[in-house]
C-alpha cells in the first residue's frame, strides 16, 4: 500500500493514488488504535473529493468505536475550535490546504487540539493501517455538530465591535471556504465587502487558492486599487493563513504582520511581561515592537507544531511566523486566518491610520528580503560552507532553524526545506535598504558558486 501522503506535519496526496476511500476508512480505524479517542471531530474543505474521503475517513473511526461529529464543510480553524471547545478526545480535518486540485490530505489534531505530527503519533498511525484491524465490539454513531454560532461568537470576542466604523475591504476567498465565514461575520460588523471568487468551488475555476505565490497577488491588489478599499485580504483554501493588502494594493509582508498583530495583543493586556512567540528567519521587527510594548519576544523553530508547543510551555498571548500563520492562546494556542484581519481592521479604526502608515515606518526601520528560495544539491553541504564563511566575524551565530548569522546592522537566516532539496534565504538589515538588497545578492551568488563547486 502507497503511504507517501504521510508527511511530517499532515497527510496530502494524490487522489486516488496516493489517498482515496480505502485508505481513508484504514486511516480512521489506525487513528482511534493509536490515540484511543472515543468523541472526534471530522470536518472537510470544498475539494471535489474531500465528501468521499471523510465518509470514508469516519466509517473507519466508526468501525473501530469511536463516535463521529460532523462539522460539514469548514476550514481548519474550525476542527481546531470545535474540538477544545467542545473537550473532544480530537479532531480531523480532511483538506490538502494549497495543494494542486487533484491532492487532498488530512490535518489531524487530539485533546486540546494539540497537534498529530511524525514525531508525536503521526509516523504510528501510518504504521498501524499496515496491521490487521478487527470491529469495536459497539460500533461508534455519528452525528451532526452546529459549530458555526459559537465560533462565530468567539471570533467577535477578539475586537472591540463599538469603536468599529464604515470600511471597505477588499475580501478574495480563491474558491475556498473563507467566504462563508465572512457572510457569518458581515451583519456584525460595519463594513462593506467587495468579494472576488467567493463561492465555495472545488474545480477552483481561479487556480487554487495561494496568496503566498506572487503572481495570484494581482486579483486582490487591483481590486483594492480600483474600489478605492481600505485594505485588501485573501486566503488559502482552507483559510488558516490569511494575507494582507494595504490602501494602495501593496501586498504586505507576513513578517511585519507578526509585529503588527503582537504590539496589538500587547496593548490589549497591558504588556506585563506577557510572551509572544516568532519564528527564527526575521526577528528584529518583532523583537523590537514587542520590547516597546511591554513584553518578552520568545523564538521558536518553525512550524506550527514547534510554534503551538513553545507557546504553551510559555503561556504566550500570541505567535506569528512570516508565513503568514498566526496564533493565538485563546485559540486553543492554534491559528486562524480570521482572528487576524479582525485585528488589524479593528487597528484601523481606532487609530485612524492607514494600513501603509502603520507599515510604512516598520519596513523603514527593518527592510527584509522576503523569503528566497534556491534549489540546491547539497543543502547541507553549501549552508555548513556559508556559516564557515560569515559566522567567523559575526556577532552572533544561532542553529535555532537553520543557520541564524547576526551582525551590527544586518543579519540573515538560512534553512532547508523538509521536503525538497530547497534552501530557504531571509536577510534583513536595520534601516538600511542598499545593504540588505547588497548582502541579499552577496549571499545568493555566494550559494550560487558553492552549488556549481559540488
């Protein structure tokens, strides 16, 4: 049997090769073996094959005892609240995220929602489905599980809703189910939505739903342009990253987002010492806003499994990566694609300022690259060359993710992909566009040359 749609955070793969109705009824009955769980939560993206896969995915949590509850069509955001807020044993939800049409895959969650990846059960559930499986003695029920109002009322609680005034803003859901959510939220709120590829459609007539790919930027940002809108936002399809748009349809970098987002949480508690959690590749922004605010910055490796237990273990208020995934505690520590915008909505209209002013002065103050990827053979091999190279006379040398090499007045990180022979470049400097844009090339010929050596 083809188990390569096990990946190290989640399951993807082509259907039916790689992921179809079988394997997904195994997938069920080896996920109730391996955690034990009796209530679970299964809920499923727009994809054409996402309905076959969970009827498949819940006979076999059925089959093997435990009972079913269905949230229907929903994004991820939602099995993550329905399952703490509910206190299920844990939760699946049936999407491949940004994948191609053809994939699907699973995101899988126990208690708490605290996350199932390869070094935490994962890799054992794979491994069961291989093993032989006999019925529950009492064959688990299933049933229908209204989450919308509670989670609707929940993410309402994260803004003031009375110091909101009249907004338009530009909303592109790609298809996916983010549109659904904003129809739930518009009689709550005073804005008026221009709404491009709305409806939920899993033939993804637009191309799939993946604002971080630059070229399915221009949609939003010219519609933000042209409707004269006070900021522009798209989603991912199954909405648990959400990416931003200012007045003049400038995409805006996930990494000034985090700082945005966290000096916010920290006004709203008063700083006191409260944690916010960033990943490692652009730090100094956040470090920065977070320090003004009142806070403590905290880095974590990247990834959202790292990145939801670190801010446990530190109680933190919220965590942002450049990715544009942001989490918050009251989120059961998960991340959502909607709490977000409501947060710099809600910004919006109590400081009076425009998206790009409350950006502006943060890219000044610590211009950045971007993410910068390279394909590479030896990524281990050319990143060991380029730390031999600079860490000697840097300030500081971090392995936190990858390579992290600190100076006065720039710095930069290094990592690998996980899943494919890319390495990932993010350099930023303080206040200085031509030295970062100069280290940026530097860098890169640098691995060009040490790539071409191998």
């Amino acid at each position: 049997m083809d188990l390569s749609c096990f990946k190290a955070y989640d399951l993807r793969g082509r259907v039916p090769d790689q992921l179809n109705p079988v394997l997904a009824e195994l997938i069920g009955r080896a996920y109730v073996a391996i955690t034990g769980a009796r209530k679970v939560v299964v809920g499923y993206d727009i994809r054409l094959t996402s309905v076959e896969i969970t009827e498949a995915l819940s006979a076999g949590l059925m089959a093997a005892g435990a009972d079913v509850f269905d949230i229907g069509l929903c994004g991820t955001e939602q099995i993550y609240f329905a399952t703490s807020h509910y206190n299920m044993d844990g939760g699946i939800m049936v999407t491949a995220s940004h994948n191609p049409r053809d994939h699907n895959g699973m995101k899988m969650v126990g208690p708490e929602s605290r996350p199932i990846s390869s070094d935490n059960g994962l890799n054992a559930i794979r491994d069961r489905v291989l093993e032989p499986f006999a019925d529950a003695p009492v064959k688990g029920k299933r049933e229908s599980l209204d989450v919308e109002a509670a989670y609707v009322e929940h993410l309402l609680g994260y803004i003031d809703a009375s110091s909101l005034k009249p907004l338009k803003i530009v909303v592109n859901a790609g298809n996916g189910g983010a549109g659904l959510v904003i129809d739930k939220l518009e009689p709550h709120l005073p804005f008026e939505y221009v709404k491009l590829n709305h409806q939920p459609d899993g033939t993804f007539p637009a191309g799939v739903p993946n604002p971080i790919v630059e070229e399915n930027r221009a949609v939003t940002a010219q519609a933000v342009i042209s409707q004269k809108a006070a900021m522009g936002i798209a989603w991912d399809g199954d909405y648990d990253r959400c990416f931003f748009f200012d007045e003049n349809g400038r995409f805006i970098e996930g990494y000034y987002i985090v700082g945005l987002l966290a000096d916010q949480f920290l006004r709203k508690a008063g700083g006191n010492g409260h944690r916010i959690i960033h990943d490692p590749r652009l730090i100094w922004n956040t470090q920065d806003l977070v320090e003004a605010a009142g806070g403590v910055a905290v880095e974590s490796k990247t990834g959202h499994a790292f990145i939801k237990q670190r801010m446990r273990d530190e109680d933190a208020l919220y965590g942002g990566e450049m990715s544009a995934h942001h989490y918050f505690r009251d989120f059961a520590y998960c991340d959502s694609g909607m709490i977000p915008w409501l947060l710099v909505a809600e910004r919006l209209c109590q400081s009076g300022q425009t998206l790009s002013s409350l950006i502006d002065a943060r890219i000044e103050a610590y211009p950045a690259s971007g993410e910068i990827n390279r394909t590479i053979r030896d990524p281990a091999a050319v990143i060991s060359a380029i730390e031999k190279r600079y860490g000697a006379d840097a300030k500081s040398v971090s392995h936190v993710d990858g390579l992290s090499v600190e100076f006065d007045d720039w710095r930069f990180n290094l990592r690998m992909s996980n899943t494919e022979p890319v390495v990932r470049l993010n350099v930023e400097s303080r206040a200085n566009i031509p030295l970062m844009r100069e280290k940026t090339e530097q860098l890169l010929a640098e691995m060009d040359r040490l790539d071409k050596a191998q």
